[in-house]
C-alpha cells in the first residue's frame, strides 16, 4: 500500500488490512504478528524493516442481535474488555446456554466485585480494575457480555412489594441477603442487629416463639413509601430452545432453569403464589437468605424500619405459598 502523512499531524489515512487467511470460525482470542517495512518511492524492489508489532484479535459467536420486542435497547458497539473476557471464556463454545454458562463461571477472573456503591453505569464499572458495582449495573454488564457474543439475554428486577397486614404487621419490607457477592468475602452493608425466626411461619395468633439475635454484615433492600417504593435484586433470564434460564451474576449463580414463564416487565402488578412458586423453588428461596418485615411475635411487635430497625428476619423459604387466605410473598417486577 503507498501512505501519504499529513504533514501537520503527522498520521496517515486509516488503510483496511486484509489477513491472507480466513480468522478462525469460532470464539477465541488470537494473536496477529505483522512485520514492518518502508520503501520510499522511487525505492529498491526491497523495503527497510521498520520492526514487528503483536496485536491481538478477538473472534465472536454471532453478530449482534437486536432486543426482543419490548425490551431495551443494546448499542451496535461493545466495551473492549467485555469482548475480550468473553471470547477468552467461551472460547470454542457454540451455542446461546453454552456461551452464557462460560461467561457466568467465569466472572471472578474479571476482577471486578459485587457490593460497590456508587458506581453509575459499566463504563464508570470498567474504568478501574478490581471496582465493581450495585446489581443495577451488574445486570447490564451480563447482558452487555452476551452480547459480545450475539447473544440476547433479558433483564429484570424483582422489587420488595410492601403490604400491610391486619393487626399492624408488614409483608414484607426488605429483602435480606448474606452472602458477600461476587469477589466480595462478607457484604459491604455494615453490621446491624438481626432478630431472626427458625421457628416457624406465620405465628400463630398469642404464641411467641424464640428468636436468635445475631450482629453481622447483611445486605438489606428496602421499600421504603413514601421515599422510594421498591428496592429488591436484578438478575438476567435467557430463553433457550423453549426453556427459562435464571443468571444472576452478582453472586454468579447460573445457568438454573425455571419451570415458568419469562416474569413480566411491569412493575403496576404484584405477583406471588402459585405464580411465583416455579421461581422460588428455583431460586429465590435459595438466593434470598431472609425476608424481613413487621411482625408481632406473642405480646411483641417488632417493627421493621429503614435504616436500622429491622423487625423480624424471617427464612424466605418457610414463608409458605398462602398465608391467611393470601400470598406469603409477592414482588413487582420490570426490566
């Protein structure tokens, strides 16, 4: 090719390099060496070695996908490091669960953490290694690192639906999680006094049962009215050949298939009962430690209140399907 410089900033046109042989049909990373010469014009049929350059390429599954109908919007680029990550991860893998189990076991290789506040968007997530971010992020980044690959992947939020009950009570006004996350030993939530409930639920009418206190670092979600609604955990499902796949990349759980239908992006409807039971067998019953709320036990009410004062923490998985004639559990979901 024959370069012309600009003599003010001293670069050329961009020029379009053609490989002599085809990039491998499948993902990988790969490393491209090219050897520099210069002929000046007229020149010797021989050129001078300027010297050697190693440039690494990237090869993806697919092209990228446009979102299902309803769904937001994906940008036709990608961040550099997501795109190199995943193609390292899933190389040789060929399909839409593949591709997304890889990127889902290997998250903790990125560096980045669960837990960190403050941090707005992926870009701002990506710009300093070893930080990370909320879940509010973190779904994003999953379903931007799908598709690197051409892969879509929904996202949803499942928020604390907050009901108050006859007699005072609360159903439910967090949701409370121990487990630090993603490259995070304990959660970044300070310590604060839990009063939980093994015993049992509902309480019967008049009976008080023992509770265990514990002092610990938790992660609380709160609804908080009239400040802000819904608070709760963002996750990402895949459809694949007819089937429903839970990723939740905060705590890199996934791939886990759930017997139901992808939950609906509107946040006007609570959903709980039978229609939630798939998904807590699944998942939330397991991923979500506690539920807290306000709830009299005997002669006491403990009352559950943002920032501190955390009621009764009670097992998410012994809160049963119905509860005096309605939902033990709801949440209102969106994208």
């Amino acid at each position: 090719m024959t370069l012309a410089f600009d003599p003010a900033t001293r670069l050329s046109a961009p020029e379009v390099f053609r490989a002599r042989n085809g990039l491998p049909d499948q993902i990988g990373v790969h490393t491209a060496k090219l050897d520099w010469y210069v002929r000046l014009q007229p020149a010797p049929s021989h050129g001078t070695p300027l010297g050697t350059s190693m440039h690494t390429v990237a090869t993806s599954w697919r092209a990228f996908v446009p979102p299902a109908a309803g769904e937001d919007g994906l940008p036709d680029w990608v961040y550099a490091p997501l795109m190199r990550w995943t193609c390292e991860w899933a190389t040789g893998q060929d399909g839409e669960l593949a591709i997304c189990d890889a990127i889902i076991k290997n998250l903790p290789k990125s560096g980045l953490r669960y837990g960190v506040w403050g941090v707005p968007d992926v870009r701002e997530m990506l710009l300093q290694q070893n930080q990370g971010a909320m879940c509010g992020v973190w779904y994003q980044a999953f379903q931007q690192m799908a598709h690197c690959q051409g892969v879509f992947v929904y996202r949803r939020r499942f928020l604390v639906d907050l009901r108050p009950m006859p007699g005072g009570e609360e159903y439910w006004c967090a949701i409370v999680i121990c487990d630090g996350g993603l490259n995070q030993p304990v959660p970044t939530h300070g310590p604060a006094d839990f009063n939980d409930n093994h015993s049992g639920f509902p309480i019967p009418a008049g009976t008080t049962v023992p509770l265990v206190t514990v002092n610990e670092p938790r992660y609380r979600f709160w609804c908080i009215p009239p400040l802000f609604y819904y608070d709760g955990h963002c996750i990402n499902f895949l459809v694949y050949s007819g089937s429903l796949y839970l990723f939740d990349a905060c705590f890199g759980l996934g791939p886990i298939q759930v017997n139901a239908p992808l939950p609906p992006n509107n946040l006007n409807v609570a959903q709980g009962g039978a229609d939630l039971a798939p998904l807590r067998a699944a998942y939330l019953d397991s991923a979500i430690d506690y539920m807290l709320g306000t709830i009299r036990n005997g002669q006491q009410m403990l009352v559950a209140r943002y920032p501190n004062l955390n009621g009764m923490t009670v097992p998410t998985a012994d809160i049963p399907e119905v509860v005096n004639g309605n939902p033990g559990l709801t949440f209102r979901w969106g994208n």
